[in-house]
C-alpha cells in the first residue's frame, strides 16, 4: 500500500482546507488512520487519527475544535477538514496508516503507523 497526501496550498488565516489521503493499489479502510505534520525546523508532530475498528477518533489539543478527520471506507480515502487555520499550522502534512487494533496510547505514537504517505505543504500567511 503506498499513501499519498493531497490538498495542500497557501491560505489566510482563518480560512479552510481539506486534505485527503489516498491509497494507491490497496484501500485504506483495512487500517487506522493518522495524520502527522512537520513544521520547518521542526520535530514531526501527531495531528490527529480515527482508529479503523471502532472509529475512535484522536487529536492534538493544538487542533482540537478546529480539525476533524474523517474517513470514506468505500472510496478507501481519508481526510482532515482543517478549520480556522493559524499560522502555526504552516507544515507538510503527511497521512498514514496503522493496524486496525491499535491502541489508543499507541494511536498518538508515530511509531505505531508503518506506512507512510508523501507530505503535501499547508501554508497559513497572516
């Protein structure tokens, strides 16, 4: 299974982006799903994740309220509605996919996910 990140783009602040995440020769709804964000300068970062066998769904205190992930099982797709965006969302965000039983403590845990898509840049300008 091979991700790809897409959606990305320069925006102001305040305003919206949906990100998807797409699988290529496989489908995403056997797995859960993550997404993660890297900052220039810095470390990657957990933004959220829905867990595939009950459709839990995990955020960063940094997003909550402004992002929700969600998933489409029949198109094998994902996505990160991200809302009132703040500079400090400027990062490449990249989707990624874990076992479907993954823990909750592990659902936060970059080490958890073992496939990992390319990144695709958000940029918020104020």
């Amino acid at each position: 299974v091979q991700l790809q990140a897409s959606g990305g783009g320069v925006v102001q602040v305040g305003d919206s982006l949906r990100l998807t995440c797409a699988a290529s020769a496989s489908s995403l709804s056997a797995y859960s799903l993550g997404w993660f964000r890297q900052a220039p300068g810095k470390a990657r970062e957990f933004v959220s994740a829905i867990r595939r066998r009950d459709r839990a769904t995990y955020y960063a205190d940094s997003v909550k309220g402004r992002f929700t992930i969600s998933r489409d099982n029949a198109k094998g797709t994902g996505y990160l509605q991200m809302n009132s965006l703040k500079p400090e969302d400027t990062a490449v965000y990249y989707c990624a996919a874990a076992p479907p039983n993954t823990i909750t403590s592990e659902m936060y845990n970059a080490r958890a996910y073992n496939i990992w898509g390319q990144g695709t840049l958000v940029t918020v300008s104020s």
